[in-house]
C-alpha cells in the first residue's frame, strides 16, 4: 500500500467507513493483482497499465466505489448512481450490507478491458 493511501484511510473519521474503505481498498486488489495505487484529488485512485480502474472516497455520510470502463457491466437494478456509462459509482451508506464479492467481478471484468 502507498504511503499516501494509507494515510488516507488512517484518516477518515468514521469507524464505518473505515470498514468499508479498508476491505474496498483489500477487494480491489484482490480483483487486480497488478494494480498501482496511488492518491489523486484527494482519494486512492487504482489503476492498471496506467489507466483508472476504480477510485474509493469517504463523504460526509457515505462511502463511494467508481469503477471505470464499466460500460459494458452488468449489476443489479439500483446498485450504481446515475452518471456517465463508462463510469459506474457504487454509493455505501453506514448500516448498509455490501457485497464485496460481487463488485470484485465487476471490478476484474471492468479492469479485463484495461
């Protein structure tokens, strides 16, 4: 882990999205195992061959999951945020159960085409 990621989430306020950031960050790369990290606008950006593949970020009440070249995914109704086809944001709310091994795929399938 990067020096600067790990301050990041050495830093975020809430206990829960700790959690989730930590086993977000622990998922991503599982999904890619060459991935590269490193933090960019203020949030661990993944990347693979020097191209985004998924950022994390703690919000005021919620965790966030972007991947990126995810046009082509396919999740269940209601898991992504509105937005741009080739960006899909998964919004975490604290209480809220997270499929981990699920976006896993979708991250692997989004980073195959990297």
């Amino acid at each position: 882990m990067s020096r600067e990621v790990e301050d990041y989430l050495a830093n975020i306020n809430q206990p829960w999205q700790v959690e989730v950031c930590r086993s977000l960050h622990e998922m991503v790369h599982r999904a890619i195992p060459e991935v590269d990290e490193r933090l960019q606008y203020g949030k661990p950006h993944y990347l693979k061959g020097g191209k985004y593949a998924a950022v994390i970020g703690a919000a005021k009440g919620w965790v966030t999951l972007t991947i990126f070249n995810a046009a082509g995914l396919d999740a269940p109704a209601g898991l992504f945020e509105p937005g741009p086809p080739d960006r899909k944001t998964v919004k975490i709310k604290q209480g809220q159960a997270v499929d981990y091994d699920l976006l896993a795929g979708l991250v692997r399938r989004a980073a195959d085409g990297l």
